[in-house]
C-alpha cells in the first residue's frame, strides 16, 4: 500500500511537471510569436515610410529633370498650381569710352617680366593655349602695379582684365587681389598691399575660382579708411569657378559707388566704397601661396587691362532719380534726323527702358535761339518724336510707355551768343511721368 502511494505521489509530480513544461514552452512559444507579430508589424510601417520617402524623392528627381513639372499626377491634384518666383538682374555694365591706359603684353618678349611693370617678386609674360593674347603669369608672395595705370582715378572709371587660372586650381591656393589704393609714391607704397597688411586707403576685392563646398567660386571685398577696415564681405559665386576659369572681370566706379561684374554679370553693387576726399592713384595685383598638384604650382594669370573714364550712369539718373538730360543726343542741322554719334547714348536709354518695364517716360526736345522761334518749337517737337521713334523701333519700347513734347528755345541753358550756350541749349531732356 506504502508503495503503491509512493508510485502515485510520483506519477503526480512528474505530471505537474510535464505540464508545467508543456505549458512554460508554450508561453515562450506565445511570447515570442507576439514579439514576432510586432516586429513584422513595425518592419511594414518602417517599410511603407521609406517607400513613400523613396516616392517623394523619385518624384522631385524627375521634376528637377523636367525643369520643375511634377510627375505626380495626386500631388498636382491636391495642390494648387503656383508661378515660380525668380529674380533677374540687369547687365547694365557700360566700358568707358575715354580710355586712359592699356596693357596687353605686344611690347613684352615672351619669358619676360613686362616693361610697364613694378613688383616685389617675380612674374613672366606667357602664351596660353586656345589663346591669341599675352598673359602675365603671377608668382607667388608679392605684389604687382603698372606704371602707366598710376595716376589720379577719375570720379567715375571701368577698370576691366582677363583673369585665369590654372586647371584644377586648388582651394588650398590664395586667391588673385586687386586693390584701388591711395599713394604718396606708388613705386613704394603698393608693396604694402599683401596677404598679411594693407595701406591706409584702399578698396580691395578678391577673386577665387573655389569656394569650401568646391562646387562654386568665392569673392571678397575689403574697404579700408585711415588705416581701418571700414567694411567687409565675402559670399560664393557662381561666374568664377573651376570649371569656368578664364573670365572678363569689369569694376564700374560712380563716385562713391562701385559694382563689380563678371562677364557683365554683376557680384558686388556697393553704395559707399571709395571714401570721400581720398585720391585713389594706384592699382595694385597680389596673391601669395600655390598649393602644388600632379607635380605643378598653381597660377593666376592676367591679360588684356583697360582703364576708361566713364560717362554718365544713365541707367542710375533715369530710372532711380526720374530724370536725365543729355546733349550727345545730335541731329542734323535744322533737322529731326539723329545722327549715328548718338547710337551709344541711346543704347544706354533703350537697355535702361528695357530694365524697367512698367517705367513711362516724357521726352522733351529743346533747341538753340538761331532761327525763327515758331521754328524752333515745331523742330524740338519733332526731335523728340525722332528719339521716341528710334527707341521703339531699336529697342521694341511700347509707344505708349513714352510721351513727347517740345520747348524750342524758350527754357535755354547757355548763353545762345556762344557756341558753348548754344551747344547747351540743343539737348533732349527724359523725365518720369
């Protein structure tokens, strides 16, 4: 009897602990199938998120190369169409017609430090390929000036080079500067122009073909008064990069202001960068370090240098002040027909019109004293309408952005005894309306 208890107690035991087992296995089993479930789960939403990330992006991908029509028939469905804002600047640098000095290197033998040229270090006059032009080839740690370009700068002035540089020009490389600075005895002064000091008067601008990201270019601009840095910037630029590495750099001096371009397309418009009472006589070119790859230092060359006195900002005076009057508008004698010395005033007028589309305009047409008065007020009349003509069919100006009037000899400048007066008086006047 005491066995046969003892056989079931164990069998009892066994059982419980069979099913215990049976039970804790099937509680993993459970356990785990959940947690399987919830993963699964997890993995369809993180998989259905990037789908639609990979959606989203495929779709910008495909508008971008679609010049930014969407692919997406639902997303053009549920928003609303909107006009791109896009911002266009005016090219509206003008050369200067009064040329003051040149260099192009014709007088310098190829091999040679050019004639007309100061500098602290070396250089060399240099041929480059796909190029008819001689080029100045600068070395590094010093500064460069050219005789011929030392003297006092007009008001207004456009100082325009050949800029270049060689392939692959690192960003490791210092940049090309060039500065406008005021000397006392420039065969000594433009030496304290370099990477590590500067004079007391001067406006600098930097030009580098690489900016940090690689991908645009870089430029700078320092203004220096009295020994200070008055005013600074830098920003990326698209004109000037590694892969477009031989530009046309043009700085347009208006008193105080100056804009700097590259290949007409403008990077700078500062408002007050030569200080009032300096006399800015001296240009001055300086880099310093080239980093060395494949074997070769990098270069900065430069070519082709024009200084120019500069006319009037017609641009500025009409469009920004509502108002501008010119005498190189000329006619024949007694007559309404313009000459063809007036083409270059007048493209600055149409391309000014043409800048500012909703700007309407008065010409006003005015004559000398010679001749009979009654004359004289029917001539202007038709002088005017001649410049209204010539702009619209020149430069395509809707007739109904221009009014013409004409004022004889009755509102005159000069003296009308004098050629001087009379030469005054014979103007076309543009005012805003």
């Amino acid at each position: 009897m005491k066995k046969s208890c003892f056989f079931l107690i164990v069998f009892i035991a066994f059982s419980f602990n069979t099913n215990a087992q049976v039970l804790g296995g099937f509680g993993r089993k459970l356990e785990d199938k959940i947690n399987r479930k919830i993963e699964e789960k997890v993995d369809r939403h993180v998989d259905k998120t990037i789908n639609k990330a990979d959606q989203k992006s495929d779709e910008k991908i495909e508008e971008a190369k679609k010049g930014g029509k969407s692919t997406s028939d639902d997303t053009s469905s549920k928003k609303s169409k909107k006009s791109e804002k896009t911002a266009k600047g005016a090219k509206d640098f003008v050369s200067g017609t009064k040329i003051l000095a040149t260099e192009d290197f014709k007088q310098d033998a190829t091999g040679d430090f050019p004639v007309n040229w100061l500098t602290n270090t070396s250089g060399e006059v240099v041929e480059l390929s796909g190029s008819k032009d001689k080029w100045l080839m600068l070395n590094s740690r010093g500064s460069f000036t050219i005789k011929n370009f030392n003297k006092t700068l007009p008001k207004n002035f456009t100082f325009e080079f050949n800029l270049a540089t060689s392939d692959k020009y690192s960003y490791y490389s210092t940049p090309l500067n060039f500065v406008f600075a005021s000397s006392s005895d420039y065969k000594k002064d433009y030496k304290n122009w370099h990477q590590f000091g500067h004079g007391k008067e001067g406006v600098l601008v930097n030009l580098h073909p690489q900016d940090a990201g690689g991908q645009k270019g870089l430029t700078r601009f320092f203004v220096y008064s009295k020994g200070e840095e008055y005013s600074k910037n830098e920003k990326s630029i698209a004109q000037f990069t590694s892969s477009n590495d031989n530009v046309r750099v043009q700085v347009w001096r208006q008193g105080p202001r100056m804009r700097v371009y590259i290949d007409g397309n403008k990077i700078w418009d500062l408002p007050d960068a030569f200080q009032d009472g300096v006399n800015y006589n001296n240009i001055v070119f300086y880099s310093y370090e080239y980093h060395e790859h494949d074997g070769l230092d990098d270069r900065i060359y430069l070519s082709d240098i024009v200084l120019a006195e500069a006319g009037a900002d017609t641009r500025h005076k009409l469009i920004e002040t509502g108002a501008f009057t010119t005498n190189e508008i000329l006619f024949d004698t007694n007559k309404a027909t313009i000459k063809p010395s007036s083409e270059k005033v007048l493209a600055e007028l149409g391309e000014a019109l043409n800048s500012a589309p909703d700007f309407k305009v008065m010409i006003i047409g005015h004559t000398d004293g010679d001749g009979k008065e009654s004359d004289n007020q029917k001539l202007s009349e038709k002088r005017a309408e001649s410049v209204k003509n010539y702009l619209m069919s020149k430069f395509g100006i809707d007739s109904s952005r221009m009014q013409t009037s004409g004022k004889g000899e009755s509102q005159p400048l000069g003296d009308n005894s004098k050629e001087e007066g009379k030469a005054q008086n014979r103007r076309v006047e543009f005012k805003k309306i």
